[in-house]
C-alpha cells in the first residue's frame, strides 16, 4: 500500500510541474513581441531628461509590431549603456537590427500616449 501512494505522489507531483511550468512558459512569452531587421529612423531618436533621466525613445523604419509605435531603452537599466551603443552604431553605419520587446501595457513608455515598448534585447 505503501508502495501504491509513493507512486501515486509521484505522478502527481509530476503532473503539477509540468502544468506549472507551462503556464509560465505561456505567461513569458505572451509579452514578447520582435520587429525587424531593419534600419532605425534617425530622426526619431529621443532622449528625454524629465522621463527617467534620459530614457530613449525610437522608431524603426519597417516596424511589423502593429502594438508597438516604436521602442524604448530605460536610463536606469544595468544594460542600457551597451543597448544605447549598439542603436548608435546601426543608426551611424545605418545598418540592420533587430529588437525584441515587451508589450505589456505596464511597459509602455510613460512619456507618450503611443504606445512605445521596453526593449528586452537588440540584435545586430
């Protein structure tokens, strides 16, 4: 008997872990959104010093993501100063990127109305 409910809490616990893992797994990935390659619009690059202390803002040329308008980095994020590099170097060799982005409202840019999303990562 004991046997049978060792079992029994095996499978069970199996059960609620793969349930589990795969409701994250959906609730990650709904927020993700990817646009690109393409080339960024240089003249819509902003820095704005009364929205984060110099939060970015960004459209790209060919922009697929009907929910984002356009993109932004956040000044206070540990890889904003790489991110930052890498979108001046495609805008001055005008070379291709792509972004990968959240577009949950909540990650919306507060300085617009439009919806801009929060960069997650940037590929070259």
């Amino acid at each position: 008997m004991l046997d049978h409910a060792r079992c029994y809490i095996h499978k069970l616990a199996a059960v609620v872990v793969f349930i589990g893992s795969y409701c994250f797994c959906t609730v990650a990935q709904a927020a993700d959104v990817s646009a690109g390659p393409s080339t960024v619009l240089s003249q819509s690059m902003f820095s704005y010093s009364s929205y984060g202390n110099g939060d970015v803002v960004f459209q790209l040329t060919n922009n697929p993501v009907s929910q984002c308008f356009g993109f932004w980095l956040r000044a206070s994020d540990p890889g904003f100063k790489n991110n930052l590099a890498i979108l001046l170097s495609v805008i001055q060799t005008q070379g291709q990127i792509k972004v990968n982005a959240d577009d949950t409202s909540a990650n919306h840019w507060s300085g617009s109305t439009t919806a801009y999303c929060i960069v997650t990562s940037l590929q070259l």
